[in-house]
C-alpha cells in the first residue's frame, strides 16, 4: 500500500493518529505500520499517544533489506515509535545458520544498541519457528543418533540457554514459538523438531526459556485470522494453547498477527467467531498482544484511492475496536 495516500482529506499517518487518539492504541507490542516521511512537527507522534495509556507502538524492521540502515527510516522510527521488533535478525536461520557450535549475534546486536540508544524497546521474535523452510539447512540434515529425542531435547534447551544468556532481560517479550499449527490441517507443524518431540517440542522450549528468563513475558505467535477460512487454523491454536497450559507450559500470552484480508478480502471478516475465538484464549488465562498489524488492500474492487483507503481505514477501526476491548489486550 502506497504509504502518503490520502484518505478523507488527511494522510494515512494523521487518519492513524486519529484513531489512537480516540483510544484505539495498538498494545503490548510493535505492530507494523507504513507511515508517511514527513509528519506535522506540532502533531503528537503515535509512540506518545500509545505511551499516554500505557501502551506501545512501534514496527518490524530488517538488516537484510537496507531498511534498517536507511536514513529517512529511522527518523521515521524516532519520531513515531518507542519500540522495534528485528524481522529476521532473531531468527535461528540467522543466529544459529553455520553449524551446532556457531552462533551469530551481530546483526540483533546492533539493532537492540541503536534501539538502547534511542529510547526505544526490542521484543524478541523468535526462538523456534516450527517450520522446516525457516530451519538452518545445517539443522535439517541432522543426524540425532540413536536417541533422538534425548538429543533433540538437549539441542533445544542448549539453543536457549546461550540466546537468553546473550540477551539476559533487555527484550520486553520473546515470541519463544512460532506459528506451529498447520493451517490446512490445525495439526502441530511437522518440523525437525516436532517429527521427533511431538507437542513435547514445544513444552520444553518454554520450560527452558522460563529457567533462564524468569520475569520475562512468554508467548506463542501465530496468524490464525477473523476472515472466513481461518476456522480450522483457529481450533488448532485453541487445541495447542489448551495442551500447553494443561501441561503447566509457562506461556503469559497469544500474539496475534493480524494479517487482516491476508487473501480473503476485507468484507470476509468474522467478528462474532473471532469473539468466540478470543473468548476462549482469554478465558485459559492468555493475555493478548498485537504482534503485527497490516491491512491487504489488494482485494478491493476499485481503482479509486480514497475508496480504497476508506475502507482499509473503516477495517482497521473494526478490527481494532474488537481487539482492544479485551482489557488483556
């Protein structure tokens, strides 16, 4: 989406502004958000509206892509925002990609330095995506020996240990697992892992990571959405989150992607299902963050810019009314 679109007389940052004023603030973590270069000066920015109810707002931002090193991107991010989430740079693909003893902190380091310095925060996303094309290649082709799950175990725990031994408490929130559900089946995720572990992959990667992060927010991140077609992915989160808290899994809360019209349209949206949804997380005793936050306009029928951004804009409003009104969120 063209970022300076007008919308209704005012840009999509003013149109934003707008709605955090108004009480609509995006909580707990970075959501992403494409904001315009240039802002009015007098105007708030929307890290101090969040921070005026206690919330946080802020955006997803990467090494690999330049973004990160771009000057107009950063003053983007000191004026609007007081927290960031790196895209990549957490990632085992990018810390632990060389072998079982290499590990690569460079590229988080230098974003959580510049963030320090900055005034900002820095969650951390994440510890174990359980998808095997998001896998080290080094990783895939492990061989476990003759008893794999003891390895397999020791592997994640060992993994854990030295990431939250470097980081310690200076990240607000670890997405600790990712996206574990098959959508199409609302099973766990066959992954390196997982093939070996079961749901006990996932036990054990919080387990471990509460050992070494006592007072740091846990939590499982998925994209599971309120459109049409979402249902099966929905009842496979549910499925999961109800073992882990069943199986005394130390998980504080469900990041939401909101990936909204992500391929379904806006007019697809399930409010009534996604209460339902949400009721049942919540009801385990799940708080709920705002982990990303995008609007697809892709599927709108129009070529007319002010429509198109009305509607983005009407959607966005309905979505976040719903989820903000969960005080976990």
């Amino acid at each position: 989406m063209n970022q300076n679109r007008p919308l209704n007389g005012v840009n999509r940052r003013e149109s934003l502004s707008q709605i955090l004023g108004a009480g609509l603030i995006l909580g707990g973590a970075a959501a992403a958000c494409a904001l315009p270069a240039t802002a009015d000066a007098a105007s708030p920015s929307l890290a101090s509206l969040a921070a005026a109810k206690g919330m946080r707002f802020g955006t997803a931002i990467g090494i690999g892509n330049g973004a990160f090193h771009d000057p107009k991107m950063r003053e983007i991010l000191i004026r609007e925002c007081n927290i960031i989430v790196p895209e990549n740079e957490l990632k085992m693909y990018v810390t632990h990609n060389t072998g079982p003893e290499g590990y690569n902190f460079a590229p988080a380091d230098e974003m959580l330095t510049w963030a320090t310095d900055n005034h900002m925060a820095m969650r951390g996303h994440n510890l174990i995506w359980a998808r095997d094309e998001f896998t080290p290649e080094w990783l895939k082709k492990y061989d476990f020996g003759d008893k794999p799950a003891v390895k397999a175990e020791a592997m994640i725990r060992d993994y854990i240990a030295k990431v939250c031994a470097h980081y310690g408490d200076k990240l607000t929130s670890w997405d600790v697992v990712n996206e574990a559900v098959n959508p199409q089946t609302g099973e766990i995720r066959s992954s390196v892992f997982t093939r070996i572990l079961g749901p006990d992959a996932l036990r054990i990667a919080y387990q471990a990571t509460r050992e070494h992060l006592p007072k740091t927010q846990l939590v499982y991140n998925d994209y599971m959405s309120w459109e049409s077609g979402n249902e099966t992915h929905r009842a496979g989160v549910l499925n999961i989150l109800n073992w882990l808290r069943k199986n005394n899994c130390p998980i504080d809360a469900l990041g939401v992607q909101s990936h909204i019209g992500n391929g379904f349209g806006l007019s697809a949206g399930q409010p009534k299902e996604w209460k339902i949804f949400l009721d049942e997380a919540t009801g385990m005793g799940y708080d709920l963050l705002i982990t990303e936050f995008d609007v697809d306009d892709q599927t709108i029928p129009t070529a007319d810019i002010k429509e198109r951004d009305k509607q983005v804009a009407a959607t966005a409003r309905q979505y976040l009314d719903q989820m903000l009104d969960y005080k976990q969120c």
